[in-house]
C-alpha cells in the first residue's frame, strides 16, 4: 500500500512539473472556478496547450471539472493543493535569501 501511495504522490508532483500548470493553479487559487476561455484569455496561451495541461492536472485529481453546455470550468480540487505551492515558493524565497547573503559576502 505504501509503495502505491508513494507513486501517487510522485505522479501528483509531476503534474505541478511545468510552469504553464503553475500559471493555472495560481489563476485559480485566486479565482476559484473558471472558464477555459477565461484561462486562455488570461494566460495568453492556445486553447489547445491550456486544455492538455488542465487535463494533466485532473487525471490526478489536482483539479476538477464541470461541464456547463458547451462551456468546461475547472477548479482546484482541495484547497491543500493551494498550501503546497505556497509551501515550495517559501522554501525557494529562503534559497534565494540564503544564495544573496553568499554572493555578498564575496
């Protein structure tokens, strides 16, 4: 079982693995639900890239989707995911801090 979660857990971070999902997920966390022409319109991206990401991110349920007629709206699925990108740019804020104070140093 723990070996199945432990994949799971490895197929969730891989889906957060580009920086166009990141740009999603942050949209989003602000927004809460929004329309895929909303996220284009938004990202300045094709259509066609934002719905192959936005699928990677349901398949493993990082976000989910409702169709309404012809329009598709997606949302975070569970606010943790919210906490953890929060998280790692915290931790990547105290890299930076950390690798200023070495260049000054010098």
């Amino acid at each position: 079982m723990e070996e199945i979660i432990t994949k799971m857990v490895a197929d969730y971070f891989q889906s957060l693995a580009h920086p166009t999902r990141i740009e999603i997920l942050e949209l989003l966390q602000s927004s809460g639900e929004m329309c895929v022409c909303e996220i284009v319109e938004k990202l300045r991206k094709d259509q066609s890239n934002v719905s192959r990401h936005l699928n990677a991110l349901k398949t493993v349920g990082v976000v989910e989707f409702r169709g309404e007629g012809v329009r598709s709206f997606y949302k975070v699925k569970y606010k943790e995911a919210d906490k953890i990108l929060d998280l790692v740019k915290s931790v990547l804020q105290k890299e930076i801090r950390e690798g200023q104070k070495i260049l000054q140093a010098f």
